[in-house]
C-alpha cells in the first residue's frame, strides 16, 4: 500500500508546539484578538463583544475565526480553536465563547499557552489546546478570572462574553498582566481525551473528533500515532462496519482507483476519512464520536 505524507521530517514537525515562533521585531505593537462563539450573526452578540473592545482599545485588532459553531457545542468549538490558533502569531488573544452554563458556577478563565492567551468559560473549551502541548516543554499559565475592576459594569447572568471575557481581552491588549486579572490556578475542566488509545491485543482505538462542512471525518489519528510504515505495511481503518484501506496524498489523487473512500493527512495534523467530491460522512452515516479502529 502507498504510503502517505508519514516521513521523518513531517513527523518531527507534528511533534512541535502548535504556535508560530516570530521573533520579537517581527511582532504587531498592539495584539490581534481572535473571536470564536455559537452566536451566530443575525443577533447583536458579536456587535456587542467587539464593541466592548474597541471602546477600551480603538485600535484592537479583531479577527473572527467563527461565530458558527452550533450552540452549545463546546466539543466542536475545542477543535475549531486548536486547528485555528497555530496560525497566529504570539501575543494573540484567543477568546472562546460557548457558553452553556453561563451565569452558573462554571469560572471565567485565562489560560496564557507558551505565548498566546485563551480567554472564556471553564467548561473544556481549551482542553484540546492544553492537551496537545503536554507533552512539549512550553509554559503554561492558569487564571481564575476573579479581578470584577477589568469587567463591565453591571455584569448580565446571560452574556459574559460582553461582561467579562471582552473586556478582559482588551484589558490584555493594553499591557495588563494575568496576574492582575485572577488568581493562580492548577487544573482546569477537560473533555474526553483527545489522543486515540490502545487496546491489549495493540489496535488503536481512535474516534472521529470532527466533521467538516465537506463532510471529512476528522479522526484524532496524528502521524505519532499511524506513522507511514504502518500504512505501507497495510494498515486499515474500520468504521461503521466498513474497511477503509485506500491512502492518498491529496483529494484528487487516484481518482480512477477503487473505494470512494479515504484516508488523508488533513491541514489541522489529524487523519482524515473523506471522499473526493462527495461527503465522507454521508457516505458512512458516520458521526462525531464514532470509533475508528486501525489494524
């Protein structure tokens, strides 16, 4: 079988930390402020949460990774912001809003990653982002936001994406320290562990942790974990009751050979099953969650 993008020099480059190294001349004066949430646009929620930025910092820089991630999705919203935040550059301010227990007495964090900073709920929305960096010697530092000055005034039970996590962001823009915004924390909420695991008899039991607007199944399967001699010697991967053992470099490739579908090394670092213009997913009635085993 062929083998797919698994040499040396891409497997060391997934082993890395996910953020770019720029150098400090190469860096904007004033940090670019990312968005991620499930208010959509057709409300006034975004409006308001870069309004309260801009009104503390004129000069912010906000860029809108998504305001599409189904509501309350929190799963999808941990993988969207760990694909994404590899592309910014440090000093970036990440704010994540999906917020199902918003008002209740889930905490408000910030979580200051080697050099980027996680703004949003404790409800597992950054546990993928930690995660994959456990492994690498990179800084980690954990905030219980608690410091009410840096909050808006009065603060609703209903946004604190407006009433908290804006304003803290553009609090950071201006040169405010984590320290001055909350107290030390150790541990924060995580969701189900983001790495494949393996059985006694050495299968990998992987999962599809996403499914694109393509209908790709994004699998939790990364080049440490199916490395190419595997898929040279034959590996295959089952789901839903059916064998995938085809591999390719890129989607238009082979498309004259048999099975629609794939496997793929997608842009975020994970194995993806797709299907050359066609839904993956579809095609398999697969879900998110669903097991994916190699043998």
């Amino acid at each position: 079988m062929k083998a797919t993008r698994g040499d040396t020099k891409t497997r060391r480059q997934s082993e890395r930390s996910p953020f770019l190294r720029v150098s400090a001349s190469q860096r904007s004066g004033n940090p670019i402020i990312t968005l991620l949430t499930d208010f959509g646009t057709a409300d006034y929620f975004v409006a308001a949460v870069k309004g309260v930025i801009l009104a503390a910092n004129p000069t912010a820089n906000i860029v809108d990774i998504t305001h599409d991630i189904p509501p309350g999705d929190i799963e999808g919203a941990a993988f969207t912001l760990l694909a994404a935040c590899s592309s910014f550059p440090p000093g970036t301010i990440h704010v994540g809003v999906v917020d199902p227990g918003v008002g209740s007495a889930r905490r408000p964090i910030l979580i200051k990653l080697e050099e980027q900073f996680f703004v949003g709920p404790d409800n597992g929305i950054f546990s993928y982002i930690c995660e994959s960096n456990e492994s690498l010697s990179v800084t980690v530092e954990m905030f219980h936001l608690t410091n009410a000055e840096y909050f808006r005034d009065p603060v609703s039970a209903t946004f604190h994406g407006r009433d908290v996590f804006a304003p803290v962001a553009a609090a950071l823009s201006t040169g405010v320290k984590p320290a001055q915004l909350g107290t030390s924390i150790s541990e924060i909420v995580h969701l189900s562990p983001l790495r494949p695991t393996t059985s006694r008899d050495g299968t990998l039991l992987a999962r599809i942790i996403h499914i694109d607007r393509f209908g790709n199944c994004i699998t939790n399967i990364t080049q440490n974990d199916l490395a190419a001699k595997m898929i040279a010697a034959g590996a295959t991967l089952r789901i839903k009751g059916k064998s995938v053992k085809s591999f390719r470099n890129y989607f238009a490739e082979g498309v004259s050979a048999k099975g629609r579908v794939f496997g793929i090394w997608g842009s975020a670092g994970f194995l993806e099953i797709a299907a050359a213009n066609e839904s993956a997913a579809k095609l398999l009635k697969a879900r998110r969650g669903d097991l994916v085993i190699v043998k």
